[in-house]
C-alpha cells in the first residue's frame, strides 16, 4: 500500500511539537513568566530575533519564525492560568486504566470525572496532588495531550523522557518530577488530578504549516517580500475619495500599506503580524475597499483605450428579457437589496458597463464580489464577523453568511449563520 509522503512528513513534525511541548515545566513557565514581566520586554528580546521583511532562506525563516511560534504557545498556556485565577480552579479527579509506549512517548488511558469540557487535542497537566495558592508544591506533575475520547475513557500522550532544551529535541536533560511520573501513569488504579489548560488544535496546525514553509509554491513570496511601494496604477480596484478618506483615518501608515498590497493585481499577498499590531482591523479595511469599490479596467494596449466603445444602449424591453434570462428563478425582491446598491454594493457596478445587462450567473462571473474570510479558529473568525456587523461602512448592503456553525461564541453572530438566514428566507439569495 502506498503510503502518502506528505503526511508522513506532517506526522514528523507534529511529534517534535508534541515532545517539546509536553516536556516544559509548567511551574517553571510560570516564574519564567513573572520574570519576564518585572523585567519587561528588553529581556525576551534577548532571545528571539525581530521579524523581517525578507529572508535569505528557509532556516533564516524559521529561525526567526520557530522561537516565536513556541512562545506564542507559553501565551497560551499562561493566559489558561490567568483564566483558572479569575474563575474557581477546576481540578479533575481520574484513574489510570492503561498505558503503552510508542516511539518515546507514553500513552496512558484514564478514566476521568466530569470530563464533559475535555476535548481532543486539549493541553491538560496531570499531577500526584492538587496545587495552588497556599498549598504545597506537587513533587510529581507533567502535561499530556488528548489524543482521543472514548465513551468511558480518554487516551492521553505524554513525554516523560525529560526536557527538550533550546527547541533541540536531541538535547533533552532528565528531571525528577517526569521521572516520578512514570510510576503514575504506567500502572494501573493510581489517582492523579487533572487541570485543563488550553487547546493545542490551532497552534499545532500553524506549526506543521511554518515547518513546511519550503515545500509551498509560493515560497520565494513569502521569503522575500515584495515592494510595497507600488503605484495606484497597480490597484485592481479604484477606491472613491469618502472610502480612501475614511481608510487613512481608521488605519496606521502600516496597515494602509498593508490594505494597498491586498489590492494589487498580485495573486498571493502575505499579511502577517504578532497579536495587537491591528490584522483584524486590515482584513476590514480591504473588506470594505473590494465591497465598496469598482474594478479597475485592464487593457492589454493602454494605447488603444480611447477606441474602446460601449454597445448601443438597450430598449427597456430588452432589459427586462435580459434580466429575466440571468436570473429566472427570481419571482420576488431580496429584502438585501431593497435600497439600490450603489457604486460597488452588493456588486454592482455603475460605471462598468455592465450595470443594466447582468451576465448568466456561473462560477466565472466576473462583478459579482464574493469574498471568503477564513480563520484558524470559531472565535477569530467570530470576531471577524463582529467587527463588520459593528463597522457603518461595512455592514450596509452586506451579507455575511457564516459557514462553519460550530462552537460559534457569541450570541450575535448566530444570526449570521447559514441555517438562521435560511429560516428567514434571504440564503437564497445571499
């Protein structure tokens, strides 16, 4: 049977995330974490390597990239904590039911209660005892991650060899508190309590994607980025004076360069940032620009542009018989699109030549604005969709259909799913 190299290629670099991961010291994390702050910022700096705009290669790339990455996961893990200090700390209580090993990793099997919020892929820490404010340190504690539920049990991974230094999983220093782990999980009937951290699903995603960096088509735009300086003629949609007005008010120089790239003619554009630099606020910037703007003309001979002409104009008759040709399934109005679209609203382009004679609806129809927003995870995403549903320049004329209805966060968003917008009768024609 043939076996895929790509996934044996993503497996690997998964189970270097899993190793280093599961073997930090999560007391250690902490103080390093309280370290840090009365430090202040100057002191991490001495350790990771500030983003650039280009790279000379692959491992300059993840050199930069990897450290980064891994310390956006300690956010995480230290944001669970900060969480866990403003609710009651919930520690769980379970029973080992099993264990085996499997190339360097132990996989014991616990039967946990109330383990209803324990999903797949969630960080958990498992102890000899519980901890906390005014209570003894515990001698033996270690992470492990959820591989999979079952009905009755939940099979963990766990990495007791010792801790990897430095992101070397080659150099890893053996410690007392794994060592005393072992015991707990390899046999069978012993009581260890359980404290659910954070998930790694989306963070363990990004890492397989940052390591695999050399494999992507569009590598050298990612390595090397392209000039930012490029000229409006470059554009690929012409934006009006209020809308440019309204951008360089809302957006720093940064983000303006940033909504200026995403409309180019390019085909791959990279945006990227550490939290807080304002990525959400750009994707709304050049969401409002596509929505609210016309396409630009492109002539293959900028020469011959005064030749260009427009067919004679059409009878009223004649309109009517093309629309009804473009769309014959519509009996009734959009409640959308009871206020005529204007400039670029809902796709619709005066100035284009095609404002009275829509074309036949298929997957090639070049003016209707369709625009696919994706994100790593039901809360960013979520987000996303707040944000344009509270921006006045966005959410006029606007349909937001949300597509992924799982797990969705907030009460308002739920409006926007498909299944609510079916209910009230406007999906159709979304």
């Amino acid at each position: 049977m043939a076996i895929d190299k790509n996934n044996l290629d993503e497996e690997a670099l998964s189970l270097r995330f899993y190793k280093i991961v599961l073997s930090w010291d999560y007391l250690g994390l902490l103080k390093e974490s309280d370290r840090k702050k009365g430090k202040g910022d100057d002191d991490n700096a001495l350790v990771l390597k500030k983003a650039k705009n280009s790279y000379k290669d692959v491992q300059d790339y993840l050199a930069t990239f990897e450290p980064l990455l891994f310390e956006e996961v300690k956010a995480q893990i230290i944001q669970g904590k900060k969480d866990d200090d403003e609710e009651e700390t919930l520690w769980m209580k379970a029973v080992t039911v099993g264990c085996s090993e499997i190339d360097g990793f132990h996989f014991p099997m616990i039967s946990c209660s109330d383990s209803e919020s324990i999903q797949q892929n969630d960080l958990l820490l498992l102890s000899n005892k519980e901890f906390g404010d005014g209570k003894r340190l515990p001698t033996a504690y270690a992470f492990a991650l959820v591989e999979d539920r079952r009905p009755d049990k939940i099979r963990l991974r766990m990495h007791l060899s010792g801790e990897v230094k430095q992101l070397n999983t080659q150099e890893i220093e053996a410690c007392s508190r794994l060592l005393s782990m072992r015991p707990l999980v390899t046999e069978n009937a012993k009581l260890l309590h359980v404290l659910k951290i954070c998930s790694l699903s989306t963070i363990a995603r990004e890492y397989v994607a940052l390591r695999s960096v050399s494999s992507l088509p569009f590598k050298d735009l990612i390595l090397s980025a392209a000039d930012s300086n490029r000229s409006t003629e470059d554009h690929a949609w012409k934006i009006s004076r209020p809308l440019k007005e309204f951008l360089e008010n809302n957006h720093n120089k940064s983000q303006l360069d940033a909504i200026n790239a995403g409309l180019s003619r390019q085909t791959f554009v990279l945006i990227q940032g550490p939290p807080g630099t304002g990525k959400t606020q750009t994707i709304l910037g050049i969401l409002s620009a596509i929505l609210h703007a016309t396409p630009a003309r492109v002539h293959s001979n900028r020469v011959k542009l005064s030749s260009v002409k427009r067919g004679p104009e059409l009878s009223m008759s004649d309109k009517y018989k093309h629309w009804g040709q473009a769309s014959p399934w519509l009996g009734g109005i959009n409640p959308l699109d009871q206020e005529m679209p204007i400039d670029g609203d809902d796709g619709f382009f005066p100035t284009s030549g095609n404002d009275l004679k829509p074309e036949v609806v298929n997957s090639s129809r070049k003016y209707r604005v369709r625009v696919l927003v994706c994100a790593p995870s039901n809360s960013a995403l979520d987000e996303i969709v707040l944000r344009i549903l509270n921006t006045v320049t966005l959410k006029l004329f606007v349909s937001v259909p949300l597509v992924n209805e799982i797990d969705i966060t907030h009460n308002n968003v739920i409006t926007k799913s498909m299944s609510a917008m079916r209910n009230v009768g406007i999906l159709k024609f979304a």
